[in-house]
C-alpha cells in the first residue's frame, strides 16, 4: 500500500499479489521501470476523495466567476468598488479534462450552479448535463468554448505536458485553468508566458512537477497563480486501509479485484 514506491522496489518483493495504490492517480508506480507486469495495480477509487475533489474545483470555480480575487485586491487597498458579474451562469462554459471517477463528479457538483459544461476523455461519456467531446480530433473544439479549464486526467505518456502553450492558445481569451491532476500535465513556462501575455486570465494550482513547490519556484508570487500544497483531495488512511482489506478478501474468496489498472493504458 503506498502512494510512489521508491524505483524498482517493487521487484525486490517476491511474493506480492497485488500493490494497492492509495492514491486515485498510479503514476507514481507506473514511473517505476521493473514494476513487476504480473502483479494486478489496484488505484483508490472512492466517493468521498470525487467529493472532496468536487468541493475544491466547485470554490475555485466560483470564487472565479464571482470576482472574489478583485474584491480581496479592492479590499486590501481600502477600495469600496461595486461591480456587476460580468456573465450570466449559462454564458461561463467549465470544461472539464478527464471525464472520470472524479470528473464526472466534479461535473454533477457545478450542475446547480447552471453553468455550460462541456467535458473531454478518450471514449464517449453520457454524463447528464454535460457536452461530451472524445479522442484527439475533438480537443480543439473542446478547448475553443471552454472559459475554465479543469484538468483531472490521470499522468500518462499521452497526456504528460498536455498543458502547454498549444492548448492554451485554443482557449478563449481571459480563459481560467485549474490544474487538479499533476503537475507533469504542465509545461510551468507556458502557463507562465499565458497569464503574462494576457491571454488567460488566472489559475489554481494544487499539484506541480516538483512537491513541496521550492522556495523561489515563480508560482509562488505570480498573481495571477493560487497555489494550494496537493490537498485538493486528500486520501484519508482509515478509508484507505479499510480499501485494502475489502480488496484483499475479495482476492481470499477468489473473487475479481476491483478498479485494476490497465497496465497498457496507463491508467
Ligand atoms: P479515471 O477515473 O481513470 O479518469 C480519467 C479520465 O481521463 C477518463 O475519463 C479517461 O477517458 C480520460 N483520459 C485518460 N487519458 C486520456 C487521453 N489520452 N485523452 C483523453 N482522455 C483521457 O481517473 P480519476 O479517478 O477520475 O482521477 C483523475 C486524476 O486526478 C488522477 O489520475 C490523479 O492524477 C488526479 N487526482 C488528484 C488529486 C489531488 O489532490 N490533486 C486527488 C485525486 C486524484 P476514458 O474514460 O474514456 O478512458
């Protein structure tokens, strides 16, 4: 049980049956080289870890699209400055990258708020509400009517770096991204050159290439970046443990393991 085995650990273990990730994302194992191919990869799937997730990506959201940002610049330079929202909940369109477990909740939880929702993954998804869009050919149109970005796919070669200077560039003007995955999906001097052109207008970044952020990393100070240390969703260990050992008697009764990776897919 464990979140990033230290590299080729796992092959010194003879015996293992199986390895339960307690984390949604398995990355950390998959980056291993020797991870034994035999041993089924369990990931942490969990209704609470979606609805924490859920809560996080809901305020960020909102604390956007309500300007709570200029009223906390207004107020700290002693400003009454009154203003209207500019758009209607209908007009501002969230889209959401990686349409599952978690996304897919995230999706439900802004439903009420009335917001266009548009989401993106690989295979096709019927989530109620929400404007499925598939595969590669799809992204751009995806991109070009989406206001806020959401990133919630799972780190794999296909998706490292998806966060780039490219994808920005297909999003509306003043766009707003979200980063709640990892910190591999994004190219940081990208984003950076983005906000500093103008051309997005701000982001939330929980994960990043290198945790704890170093002291001196520019997200730090940048302000038009709010950065919280990866707690957008925390795995608590009770719930976790307790996901082992169902999983672990399921495997004694001989029963299917649930949620295994597809060790070809990545995830
Ligand atoms: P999941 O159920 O595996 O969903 C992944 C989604 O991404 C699926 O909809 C999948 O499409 C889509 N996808 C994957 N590769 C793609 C590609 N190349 N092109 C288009 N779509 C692609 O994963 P999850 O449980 O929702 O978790 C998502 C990620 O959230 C985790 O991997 C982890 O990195 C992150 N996370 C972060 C925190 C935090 O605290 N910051 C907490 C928990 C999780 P298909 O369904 O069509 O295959």
């Amino acid at each position: 049980m464990s979140f990033r085995p230290k590299p080729r650990y796992l092959k010194t273990l003879p015996n293992l049956k199986a390895v339960f990730s307690i984390g949604a994302g398995v990355d950390g194992f998959l980056a291993d080289p020797d991870y034994p191919k035999h041993v089924p990869l369990v990931r942490f799937v969990e209704k609470g870890l979606a609805e924490e997730m859920a809560q996080f990506c809901v305020m960020h959201v909102l604390i956007h699209y309500r300007m709570q940002r200029d009223f906390d610049r207004a107020q700290a330079a002693g400003k009454w400055r009154q203003a209207l929202l500019p758009k209607r909940p209908h007009e501002t369109r969230v889209g959401i990258l990686g349409l599952g477990e978690i996304g897919s909740v995230v999706a439900e939880r802004l439903r009420p708020f009335g917001f266009t929702l548009l989401g993106w993954s690989r295979t096709r998804k019927q989530v109620e509400g929400v404007e499925s869009f598939a595969g590669d050919d799809e992204l751009p149109v995806f991109l070009s009517r989406t206001d806020i970005l959401i990133c919630l796919l799972p780190l794999t070669p296909q998706t490292r770096g998806i966060l780039n200077a490219k994808l920005f560039a297909q999003l509306p003007k003043d766009a707003f991204v979200i980063n709640v995955a990892r910190g591999g999906h994004l190219v940081d001097a990208d984003l950076i050159a983005a906000l500093d052109s103008g051309h997005l207008s701000g982001a939330v970044l929980d994960v990043f290439h290198q945790e704890p952020l170093p002291e001196g990393n520019p997200f730090w100070v940048h302000p038009k970046v709010t950065v919280t240390p990866h707690i957008a969703a925390i795995t608590e260990p009770r719930v976790a443990a307790q996901h082992v050992v169902d999983n672990i008697r399921r495997m004694e009764r001989g029963e299917k393991l649930e949620n295994v990776v597809d060790l070809k897919r990545g995830y």
